[in-house]
C-alpha cells in the first residue's frame, strides 16, 4: 500500500484541497468562505500531506539503500484525511447570497441541517488525519535515518542503566532487597 501512495499519492494531495475549496463552484453555490478556504486551508492541507508523502523519501534504508516509502499508519490516515477532505468539500455550507454546500444544491434545502452538522467533525477529522500522518512520516523518516535497532542483550541493558554485570565486586554491586 505505501508504494503506490508514494508514487500516486500526490494526485489526492492536490485534488482534494481543490475539491473542498472549490466545490461549490461547480454547483454555482459559491460564496465567501470558498475564497477563505481556498487562501487558507488548502494550501496548508496541500503542504502537509506533501510532506508527509514526500519527507520519508528523502531518506534511504540503512540496509537497502533504497528510499523509504510512507508507512502503513501513514499511509492510512493519509487516505482517511483525503476521505474527509471528499466529505468535507460536498458538505461545508458557503456564506452569502446564494451560497450553500454541494450537497444541498444536489439534494435540495432538506439537507442543509444534515450537511452543517457533518462538515464541521469531518473538517476537524480530516485536520487531525493529516497532522497525525505528517508526524509519522517524521518519525518514519527518522527511524530509517538511524537504521534498525542493533541486538538487545544483557549486557546492553546493564550497561544503558550504569551497572556492570560480574566487573564490580560483590562489595560495591547494587543490592537488591
């Protein structure tokens, strides 16, 4: 799944801020929060599913040298926020004379009520969701750049804690009670 959303991933990237800031341009329903969004929240949602698309790339595997890819916990909030973003763009109401979300233009002013209250969670999902998928790929990125965990043993463990196994003498060992 991540290999595909790396090397396609960029198509939603884009079309769904498109889509949810100017949406209701296509149903002629478009008023002043369209411009907003289109200022606002799509350029920023565009930044930070790029970059968590693109971030964990710029790495390469320790092992492999080959880039790495997002992660599956990235790749599907990244796919949960475009879903949102899809739902957020067909609900969101508009401001001013005229305006109103796409939905209600398809299915008549019996669903303005029904799209208000969905669009504001869903917004606030899809934020969550690509903010959540950009720190993972953080994370992915830097835990390609330091490579796999090296073995864990005894020693190790002693040692990342300050004691000695069987170096000190008995006198000056930690006791236990």
């Amino acid at each position: 799944m991540s290999s595909p959303l790396a090397r396609w991933g960029l198509i939603p990237a884009v079309l769904v801020p498109l889509w949810f800031s100017g949406a209701r341009l296509l149903t002629d329903t478009a008023g002043t929060l369209s411009i907003i969004l289109a200022l606002t929240l799509a350029p920023a949602m565009l930044v930070v599913t790029v970059l968590a698309l693109r971030l964990p790339g710029r790495r390469r595997d320790a092992e492999t040298s080959q880039p790495v890819h997002p992660s599956p916990r990235t790749a599907v909030l990244l796919v949960l926020s475009w879903v949102c973003g899809v739902v957020f763009g067909a609900t969101v109401p508009d401001i001013g004379q005229g305006a109103s979300s796409v939905s209600v233009a398809l299915l008549g002013e019996q669903a303005a009520g029904l799209s208000a209250a969905i669009s504001n969670p869903v917004g606030i999902l899809m934020l969550l969701c690509a903010a959540m998928a950009l720190g993972f790929a953080v994370v992915d990125a830097r835990r390609a750049e330091a490579g796999p965990p090296g073995p864990v043993d005894d020693d190790a463990v002693l040692a990342a804690y300050g004691y000695t196994f069987m170096d000190d003498p008995a006198e000056t060992a930690p006791r236990s009670h």
